[in-house]
C-alpha cells in the first residue's frame, strides 16, 4: 500500500512511490540528494505553518547562514506574528553579520512586537556572541 506525502516543491499531496511530481513535474529523485539544511530551507514554504516555524527554529539551531536570503524573502512579504518570531529569533541565533543586519533592518517593522522582539533579540545575541 503506498501512502501520500507533499511535493517539496508545489507543496500539491502526491504518492510516495513517484520519481516526478504529477503536478509541477518536480524529480523527487533531485530532492533526495539535497543536504538536511536545504530541506529545512525549502520547508519554509511548507503550506502548514507549524512546520514552517519548526523549520525556522531547526535553521536557527544549526546556525544555518544559507538561510538568511529565504529568510529575507520571507520577512517582506510576512503577516504571521508567530512565523516572523521564529525567523527573528534564528536570525540571532545565527549570529552572523548578515543576520544582524536584516534584523537592524526591520527594526522600522509596522508592528510594535515584532520592533519589541527586534530589540529584545538584537540585545540577548549581542557583543561577543555573534560570528564575525
């Protein structure tokens, strides 16, 4: 018996069984060979937003820089509170000067907690903290 999964790239439910999704004509054979963070860095357009946010907090964890243009992506056109907080505190974990910079960045964010977490996590993974 087969089961179904998502195309990790239409993100349309397909069967596992498949080299290529039926929709968008994806070689699922391509996406075996992807590293575990570009997985992570495509799930971040997974359809359901708890598991992008568990990939936002895996990207953080691992420190991913790779991340942050997706990341960036994501911060512009963004309206989920809960996805930007996740994407915000990875970016600290991150540590790197890029990250501090889109973070600085948004600090003119139209929501006064997204501007509250900028600063809070600009403060908490300052100084000797960050990569250089």
């Amino acid at each position: 018996m087969s089961s179904h999964f998502f195309c990790p790239h239409c993100w349309k439910e397909i069967n596992d069984k498949t080299d290529k999704c039926n929709y968008c004509g994806y070689n699922l054979k391509e996406y075996k060979n992807l590293s575990y963070e570009k997985k992570l860095i495509n799930a971040l357009r997974h359809p359901v937003r708890e598991n992008r946010m568990i990939a936002a907090q895996i990207l953080g964890d691992i420190k991913s820089s790779e991340a942050i243009p997706e990341f960036k992506k994501i911060l512009e056109t963004q309206e989920d509170y809960y996805l930007t907080r996740e994407i915000i505190i990875a970016l600290g974990k991150i540590g790197s000067h890029e990250s501090r910079v889109l973070m600085r960045k948004m600090k003119k964010h139209q929501s006064s907690l997204v501007r509250s977490l900028l600063d809070k996590t600009l403060s908490l993974y300052s100084g000797h903290n960050f990569k250089k």
